[in-house]
C-alpha cells in the first residue's frame, strides 16, 4: 500500500514539472536553392547534344508556297497529311490503291505550317506524336458509320472521298471518283490511334482485317516533303473540299 502511494505521489510531481509548449509565432523564411557544380558538369555533358539536336530540328526538307492551316474550312494542312499517305501507299502498298480511303484527323495535326522553308522542326511541331499508320479493311456499313461522322462531327478528314450534303441527306458518295457501294469492303489507311477507336472511332473496331506499317505518320510526311525536294518541287497547298454542302 506504501508502495503504491509512493507510485502515485511520483507521477503526480513528474506530471507538474512537465513543460507546456504553446505556438505563439510563425515566421517563415526563403532559401534560395542554387545550382551545384554537379548540375554545371550535367549540363555541359548534355550540351553537345542539344547542339546537335538544335541543329538537326534546323535542317530544310521543303519549301512551301503558301502557309499550310486547319482553321475553318481550311483543308490545305489536311490534304498536305493525306497526301503523305497517299505516297506511301502508292510507293508500297500499291495493290489496293483506288480501293481505299485515307483517313485522318484534324486534331492530330497540331501546327500550322508556314510558307517558305520548312525545317524538321516544322514537321515535329505538326506530328510530335509516335502514331503509325495502319491499314485496315472494314465493311461498306462501317464506312458510311464514318463518313457520317465526318459529316456530323468535322473531326475526321480524307482527300480522296467527295459527298454531298443537302438537308442533312447525303448523295453523290464517290471514293477516287468512283460511286460508294455499301456492299463492297474498303480499306482503310489511317492511323493506329484511329483503328483503336480513338477520336470516337468506334466503327473501325473489329476490322476485316488489320495491318501494321511499323511507319510512323510523321516519317511518311518527312519522305513526302525529301520527294518533292529531290525533284527540286515545292509544296502547293491543295484546299479542295471533299464534302459539299448544298443549300
């Protein structure tokens, strides 16, 4: 029982001498953070190739008369993509050409490009991204899916399909020239972003069948433009309109 109350009596005494500690300022300082000799060395190991990259993004691949845009109803820098991937099926996949649709997407052309010369740089601004071209045969449903997608939509763009619109009812559907049939199979020439549905594209899935480039879009507007200027051409900015509204 002594014991006990000994117990007590301590913690009671240690409890009283315990220190309160109340927050009664804050004071908040700045401190600068500045480079080290480490991040001065990083830097100098990594210049050469900035400089040398800097110097590649520099190199002329074309010459453009015009500047190449997607404002509006402006289909020059639509036509010019399209055009790109007209050479490449023309030059390599030449057994379905006049059998097939090229069809891309406005948003994925995310630079205008300027008149004059057109550097790498242009065309990385235009395609930064890795998509690839793909091929893929889909049923005569599936095709009119898309091109009332890209009646209602205008997100979607081709170069070698022509329609008229009047009253929301369309007619005169033709693919190179040639009157569209619902019951025929046509291929396909887009990008592997497109197949997959995006951009709302869901009427590409479960295609016929589906075949990969390993073609990067952006490496086959890069040939189209090492083309021309190997023939000493410049790029002509092509603005005809595929789809027809009729009042």
């Amino acid at each position: 029982m002594i014991r006990l109350l000994r117990y007590i009596l301590l913690t009671v005494i240690l409890s009283a001498c315990t220190a309160h500690f109340h927050v009664s300022e804050v004071k908040s300082t700045h401190y600068e953070l500045k480079s080290s000799k480490n991040d001065s060395i990083a830097l100098l190991n990594t210049l050469p190739y900035k400089l040398k990259l800097d110097n590649e993004m520099k190199q002329v691949v074309a010459y453009s008369d015009s500047n190449l845009t997607k404002d509006g109803n402006d289909l020059s820098l639509g036509n010019f993509a399209c055009q790109s991937v007209e050479d490449y099926v023309r030059t390599n996949r030449n057994q379905i050409a006049g059998k097939h649709i090229i069809i891309l997407n406005r948003g994925g052309l995310r630079n205008s490009i300027p008149i004059g010369e057109i550097t790498k740089g242009h065309i990385f601004e235009l395609m930064p991204f890795d998509n690839e071209i793909v091929i893929i045969k889909i049923s005569g449903e599936k095709v009119m899916e898309c091109i009332l997608s890209m009646v209602k939509d205008k997100k979607l763009i081709s170069r070698n399909l022509s329609l008229t619109v009047k009253e929301d009812e369309l007619s005169d559907i033709k693919i190179w020239g040639i009157p569209f049939n619902i019951k025929e199979d046509y291929y396909v020439v887009t990008s592997d972003y497109l197949a997959m549905g995006g951009d709302n594209c869901g009427f590409f899935g479960k295609p016929i069948s589906y075949e990969t480039t390993s073609l990067k879009l952006r490496d086959a507007i890069f040939n189209h433009c090492f083309a021309l200027t190997k023939i000493n051409k410049h790029i002509i900015p092509d603005k005809t309109i595929g789809i027809r509204i009729s009042k």
